[in-house]
C-alpha cells in the first residue's frame, strides 16, 4: 500500500510539471475567458464598423443625389455624359447599401435598402431617356430641332408682308420665349397665329407658292419640336416623383439608422465590453492564486535548498572541504542528488589539492634547476652575442673597405682605358706631324733650289740692264756727235739736230728706267738671299722637329705597350677583388644568420626566464593557495 510520505517523495521536475500543467490550465481558462470576452467585443465592434460604413454610404448617396439635383438643371450637352456616369455612381452605391444591411440584420431596413436599387435604376432609365430626348431637341438654341425651328423662324420673315406680318412677328416674338420656358402658353399662341397664317394662304390660295410652302414647312417643324417638348416634360414628370421617393427612402433610412441601430449597438457595445471585463477579470484571479500558492511554496523549499547550498560553497570558497551536506531520504529529490554530488566534488578536490600541496615542492626544486641553466644559459648567451657583434662590425668594415677597392679599381681600369684611347689617338696626331714634318723639309728643299735659281735669273738680269745701260751711253753719245754735227751744218742740219736731241731724251728715260729696273733687281736678288738662307734654316729646324716626332713616337709606342700590361694586370686585380668582396658578403651574410640565431637564443633565453619567473609566481601563489584549504580525512 502506498503511503502518504511517498506520495511527497516527487522530484522537484515533477513538481514544477505539476505546477507548470496547472499554470498552463489556467493559462487556458485565462485565455477563453479573453477569447470570449474579446469575441463579443470584436462582433460588436465590426457591427459597429458596419454600421458606421451604412451610414457613410448613406451620406454618399444623399450627397450624390443632391449633387444630381444641382447638375440636372445645368445639364449640356459636353456634360451630359458627366451627369450619366454620376447617375451610374448612385447606382453603384445604392447596391452597396443593399449589401451592407444584409450584415447589419434588421428587416425594416432591409427592406428600405431594397427600394433604393430599383428607384435608383429608373431614375437612371428616366435621365438617359430624357438627355437623348434633349440630344435631339437640342442642348441650346443653336443646336438640334431648336436650330432647325429658329432656321425656319428666320425663313418665315423672309415671305413677311403687310397681310401677315403681325401674325409673323407674334410668332417670332413668342419663340423666343418659347425656347427657353417651353411653356404650354407659348405654344397655344403660336399654334393660333399659324392658323390665321394657313387662313391667309388657304383664302389667297398660296399654298403652293414659296409663301404657303414656308408657312407650311414652319408648322411641321414646330410640330416636330412640340412633340419633342411634350416627350421631355412628360419624362421630367415621371423623373421627379422618383426623385421624391428616393429622398424620403433615404431620410427615412438615415432617422431608423440614427434611433434605432446606432444606439442598439452602442448598447451591445457597452454590454460586450462590461462582460468581457468581468469573464476575465474572474479568471485572472483565480489562475493568480492558484500559481501564487503554487510558487511560494516551491519558493520556500527552494530557499531552504539554496541557504543549505550557499553555505557549502561559501566554505568551500574558503578552503574548507572538511563539511558534508546532509542527505534526507528522498532520493528523486534532485537537491538530494546535487548533496551527494557536492559531497562527492568536495572529496575529490581535496584528494587532488593534497597531491597539488605534494606536487609543489617537486615543482620548487624544478624551478631551482631551472633558474641555474637559464643563468649559465645567459652568461653564454651574452658572450656569443658579443663575439658575433664583434665579429660583424670588423666583417661589416672589411667588406665596406673590399667594395671601395673594387670600386676605385674599376675607376682606375676605366681610367687607364681611357689614358689608353688617348695614347693611341695622340700617336696617330704625332704620326702624322712626322709625315708633315717630312713634307715640309721636301717643300723647303724644293723652295730652295727654285729660290737659287730665281737668284741666277736675277743675274742674267742685271747683266741685260748692263747691256741696255751700255746701249743707252752709245746712243747718248751719237745723239751728242749728231748735235754736233748738226750745229755745223747750220740751217741745213737743224732738223737733224731736233732729232737727236730727241735720241738723247729717249736715251736719258732709258737709262734713268735702266737704273731703276736695276735697283728693284738688285733687291730682289737680296731678298732672295735672304729667303735662301731662312729656307736653310727652315731646312734644319724641319729636320730636328722630324727626329723629335719619331722619338715621341717612340716614346708613345712604348707607353701605350706598358698601359695594355697594366690594363692586364688591373682586370686581374678586379676579379680577385671581386671574388674577395663575394666571399666578404657570404660571411657577413653568415655572422648576421649567427647574429640572429644568437638574437634567437637570447628571446629563448628571455622566454624561458619569464616562464621560469612566471613558474616561481605560480608555485609561490600555489603555495599560499594551498596553505589555507582544510582537507577532509578521508583522502
């Protein structure tokens, strides 16, 4: 048999199931109750939301229909197919207001709704028939039957005379009027003065005659508008009982709307409203303190569980693992089970602290050890590090010093190449100045012996001056015997006498040209001698220059032969050094991978100083930790 007692033995899941099934159930109640209260609400305000749209309708259709009544006496024939399409709207909403009285279900306006579609459509019948009467009678005077009735108006005066002019002119005078009244009175005048006119023409036997046939075309015509006049009055008869109608359907539709249905569903409003407060209301409470009673009492159990629980762990927290909880006997409690559980964490930490209180000072001698390598590990750290800096900056400065002598080797090999083009070129300069110098002594050579022959020509000259000088004295001579002689003939030789007076002028001219001649020879001839002796000294110099070339030339030749031996020597120089600064930049390339591995070791060296550092802290705060905690027995 079961007890009560384990009928308490629940665990706290089943517990809260129970509670949170009877939550859930009066959640349930809570929200059909809301649901019920809120269904009549919401009927009720969709019925008034229906309410409210008949009564806008409604108000349309009043509108509409006055606003009809406004455009009906303005009607033309540009807006006449404006005032249908109005019509067809009235239309339109009246079967609007038919449908949505179905929802608000009340008979008497049921059937009002009714009657407003069917006097709607013959009120749009009636209004088509009357603006396609109009159409044909015309909109206005200048237009339609009118038109043709004022055409044939104007016709009429033109076959005016004495006899029928009064009649004529009542008739023309009474149109007028006619047109836009369209009374009965008007047409009784006009229909008797074309009688008198017809008695006119009947009696002077014109109906033949231009005179009778217009008279006569004039009454059909107007017969024909009469008739028209007639159709449009009787259309506009049946027109405005419907009118009427359709107004008092409506009044009487909006005073049922305004006494009757608006206030029934502001009643049925407040009652739905009212319940629904109450419905819910009560079953507020009742869900309320059901969970209310529900929850404190799994609150206060919960609270007794929990102190229990907070002061474990506050001990624990503490240090102390010495504490046991208490377990009570239901064993689906799941405090019960976390007891147990919390009791057997507390056995376990302190089996696993004593072996941390154990395991620390193994850990203090392995940082001691440690702490003693990473010390030797930096006393050579160091050293290294300082040797390869040392070793670094020298290679640094050695393969600094080994590319300024390549550098200023390849200078001097471009240099020296250079010095050698210019030799070469310079020697080619002094051989052909030694080719000169040779044409030039030839030249001298040759001026020379043209200069020793010019001088022997000059010789030859003086000696024909001396022959022409020695010609002129003889002849000086016989123009002198001549005078003589003519100086004793007398008067007889005196023509002979100016002839040789002549003789000796001519002979004295040729020998003052004689001695001029003479003295230009004779220096000439000096000047010649001394072209000849500077030609000889030319001689000699052209010789010396000639043997001074060949020696530089020999000189140049040897020069240029001991610079091809140093440009030889040189590129051997380049390669080695070359090769010299490649292998300095492999071992400075080396010290720097040294350096770094030595950088490397030394962030090893750091690392493992922090760590080691870090390890000491640990194992002390472990320590210190340790220190406090108060171990059970039982480990």
């Amino acid at each position: 048999m079961i007890t009560s007692k384990k009928l308490l033995q629940l665990s706290w899941k089943q517990k809260l199931s129970i509670v949170t099934i009877a939550t859930i159930i009066g959640l349930s109640l809570l929200a059909s109750s809301s649901i019920i209260g809120l269904n009549n609400v919401n009927n009720s305000v969709i019925k008034q939301n229906h309410t409210h749209e008949y009564k806008q309708l409604s108000l349309t259709f009043v509108n509409n229909l006055l606003h009809l009544e406004l455009l009906s006496n303005k009607i033309t024939q540009d807006n006449a197919s404006d005032f249908i399409k109005n019509v067809e709207k009235l239309v339109e909403t009246s079967n609007l207001i038919e449908n949505k009285s179905k929802n608000l279900k009340y008979n008497d306006l049921e059937k009002i709704s009714k009657k407003l579609p069917e006097l709607s459509k013959a009120y749009l019948n009636l209004q088509k028939k009357w603006i396609k009467n109009r159409d044909t009678l015309g909109f206005t005077p200048s237009n339609g039957q009118l038109l043709t009735l004022s055409t044939a108006a104007k016709d009429l005066l033109k076959v005016s005379f004495s006899n029928i002019e009064a009649p004529i002119n009542n008739i023309i005078v009474t149109q007028k009027g006619y047109l836009s009244s369209k009374s009965n009175e008007a047409e009784t005048i006009i229909f008797k003065d074309l009688e008198t006119l017809n008695a006119v023409v009947k009696d002077l036997s014109w109906e033949e005659n231009e005179i009778g046939l217009t008279i006569k075309k004039y009454g059909n015509i107007f017969a024909e508008t009469q008739q028209l006049v007639s159709i449009e009055r009787k259309i506009s008869n049946e027109i405005q009982p419907i009118f009427a109608e359709l107004n008092t359907l409506i009044s009487e539709q909006n005073s049922f709307l305004d006494n009757s249905v608006i206030k029934q569903v502001a009643v049925d409003a407040d009652i739905a409203r009212s319940t629904a407060i109450k419905l819910i209301t009560s079953a507020v409470v009742v869900v309320a303190s059901i969970v209310f009673i529900s929850l404190m009492t799994i609150a206060r159990q919960l609270n007794i569980q929990l102190k229990d629980m907070q002061l474990f762990s506050k001990q624990a927290a503490e240090g102390n693992f010495s504490q046991q909880l208490s377990i009570n006997s239901n064993e689906k409690d799941e405090f019960t089970q976390l007891r147990k559980a919390s009791n057997h964490m507390s056995n376990g930490i302190s089996h696993l602290i004593s072996k941390v209180v154990n395991g620390n000072g193994d850990l203090l001698d392995i940082k001691t050890e440690l702490e003693k390598a990473v010390k030797q590990l930096s006393a050579v750290g160091e050293e290294v590090e300082q040797k390869t800096q040392q070793s670094t900056v020298a290679t640094q400065q050695i393969s600094i010093a080994v590319n300024d002598v390549a550098n200023r080797s390849s200078d001097v090999n471009e240099t020296i190449q250079d010095t050698s083009k210019s030799v070469q070129v310079n020697g080619e300069i002094i051989n052909n100045c030694v080719q000169s110098m040779s044409s030039i002594v030839t030249l001298s050579e040759n001026t020379h012996k043209e200069v020793s022959k010019l001088t022997q020509s000059s010789s030859k000259m003086l000696g024909i001056i001396d022959v022409i000088n020695g010609l002129a004295d003889q002849t000086n001579l016989l123009a002198l015997n001549a005078a003589i002689e003519s100086a004793r003939a007398g008067e007889a030789g005196r023509g002979f006498s100016v002839v040789a007076d002549e003789v000796r002028a001519l002979a004295q001219k040729t020998v003052n040209a004689t001695s001029s001649i003479g003295d230009i020879i004779k220096g000439f001839n000096d000047q010649s001698k001394t072209m000849g002796r500077l030609m000889e000294d030319g001689i000699k110099l052209a010789s010396s220059g000639q043997k001074n070339a060949n020696d530089a030339m020999s000189s140049f030749q040897h020069i240029d032969k001991s610079i091809q031996k140093v440009m030889s020597e040189m590129d051997q120089i380049v390669v080695a050094v070359e090769e010299i600064s490649y292998n300095t930049n492999d071992i400075v390339a080396q010290i720097e991978h040294i350096s770094e591995q030595s950088d490397s070791t030394k962030n090893t060296r750091m690392t493992l100083e922090k760590h080691t550092n870090k390890l000491s802290t640990q194992a002390e705060t472990l320590r210190q930790l340790t220190s406090r905690f108060k171990l059970s027995d039982n480990r």
